[in-house]
C-alpha cells in the first residue's frame, strides 16, 4: 500500500513501504517525517510506524501519534482568510490525501461553509433576478416530454404566479443562514451510518468533513446557475457533472475521515434509504393503514 510522506507541512510523495525502509536508512527520510495511508485517521512520525522500526531507526522522539493532527496542512486550519478558503478547496481537489492531517474543530469548518455558501449566493441571485421564475420553462420541458400524464402538471406550472424578486432574495438569504446547519445534521446522520458498519470516526471529524466537501462543492457548482435562461441545459450540465462532483466530493471526504471513498459512498445511500423509508415509507404506510380500517 502507498504511503504518504511530509516535513515541515510539505508534501514529500507518495512510496511503497520498501522505499521508505531504505530512505530512512540513508537519511533521505527521518524519522520524525510524518506519514499516512489509507484506513489511518492522524499522519504519525514514521519513527513511531512498528514495520520501520526494524530498519534501526529510534522512535520518533517528537509527539506521540495522538498528537499528530497539531501538524495540520489544511491551509484553512493554518489561518482564516479567502486565500485558504480557496487554497483550501483546491487542495481538497488536487491533493485529497492531505486532508487527514486536519484537526477538524467544528467551529472552523462551519464558518468555512457559511463561507462557501456566501460564494455561491450571488450566483443564486443572479440567476433569479435575471431569468425571473423558471415555472415556464420547467412547464415547456414536460410538455416535450410528450407524456400524458405530465400535461396536466405543465399547465399548473405554465398557470403559476411568479414569485417575486423580494421573495427570491429572502429565500436565497434564509438559505445561506439555515443550509450550513442543515448541512452538519447530514453529517450527524453519516456518523451514525459509520457507526451502523463499525467505522469508529469521531462525531465532530465526521460532520466538520461534510461541512468542508460540501462547501467545496456548492462553490464549484455554483457558476451553474447563470445557465437560469435555459432549463434543459442547466439540468444537462448538471447531470453530466454529477458523477465528477461525486468522486471529487467522496474523494476529500473518505481522505479527512480515513475511511475509503467507496465505503463513504455505501453509507450514504444507506442513510438516504434509511432516510426515504423514515420520511416516505412509513408515513405511506401509516395513510393506507389508516384507509383501510375506515
């Protein structure tokens, strides 16, 4: 399994085992650099790793492994500014791995989100304030569809008041005050999934990683709604980018969890199902129960 390495906050690469046991026998590796692979939770002192031990080299005389996340090279972690907001975001796209250095205190990551949805705010407005409701357009979509039983709904739809602008703003802003925390219930939800299949990642990495991949994603989405003057191609673009907005999104969060991304993925359609069942399924059945006994 590849092996990441760091000095001093800066990457060193990615090397197999073998590689490391020799570089730390000639020097080119020490052994307070830290490292990481995948299934680990904090980078630890290669020093301190129990199969390069046998290579002579002491143990770290640094910090004990719990330790370890002090060392973080998040750059949002470093210091607060719009220049680590982005930093952070694309180092989260091109160099997941070093996501597991992260500290990950909830309070930092929820600002970092309010953040990201503050970014993706005006493109909101934009998209409202210049191309209006989209009740026609979506109406014209069903239509084309030539289904009969969508007819009905596009007239409604077609028959729908506008909403107005001063409504539009408000939702947009009562929106960038609610989603974050909307957002961190989600990754309550996700730890208790974790939990569910035995992944032992503590509550508060779980949510301030949701917090920072989906702030990452709102920001990169966001530009999608300028496509406001046309429906059919703002949901095309938007289904052609689903699935690399999925692999960019689950890649970041399984390396700030420590949990493979696929793993990630699983638990999250399993708290979704779960989820549709508890809001769709039982209510359901709840009403057709209460039908028959009339």
């Amino acid at each position: 399994m590849q092996i990441h390495v760091a000095r001093h906050q800066q990457q060193l690469g990615v090397f197999a085992a073998e590689d490391i046991l020799a570089g730390l026998q000639s020097g080119r590796f020490h052994a307070t650099d830290l490292a990481w692979r995948d299934g680990m939770q904090v980078w630890t002192p290669l020093g301190d790793w129990p199969e390069f031990r046998t290579s002579g080299v002491p143990a770290s005389p640094g910090a004990p492994a719990a330790e370890a996340p002090a060392a973080s090279m998040i750059p949002w972690e470093q210091g607060k500014s719009l220049g680590s907001f982005f930093a952070t975001i694309k180092l989260s796209i091109a160099n997941p791995s070093t996501l597991a250095t992260g500290r990950y205190a909830f309070g930092d990551w929820l600002a970092f989100c309010y953040l990201g949805v503050l970014f993706s705010l005006p493109f909101q407005l934009a998209g409202a304030l210049v191309y209006g409701d989209k009740n026609a357009q979506v109406a014209e979509f069903l239509r084309g569809l030539g289904l009969p039983g969508l007819d009905k709904a596009a007239d409604q739809l077609a028959h729908t008041e506008p909403t107005p602008a001063a409504f539009m703003v408000f939702g947009a802003i009562m929106g960038l005050a609610i989603a974050p925390l909307l957002y961190a219930f989600f990754g309550v939800l996700h730890w208790l999934g974790q939990r569910v299949f035995r992944y032992p990642v503590p509550l508060e990495r779980t949510v301030a990683a949701s917090l920072l991949v989906t702030a990452m994603v709102a920001v990169l989405m966001a530009p999608l709604q300028l496509l406001g003057f046309s429906f059919i191609a703002q949901m095309a673009l938007s289904l052609l980018l689903l699935v690399p907005a999925c692999v960019v999104y689950y890649r970041a969060f399984g390396a700030a969890t420590g949990v493979n991304p696929w793993v990630q993925f699983g638990i999250s359609c399993f708290v979704w199902f779960v989820l549709g069942c508890c809001c769709c399924g039982v209510p359901g059945i709840l009403f057709w129960g209460a039908a028959v006994t009339r």
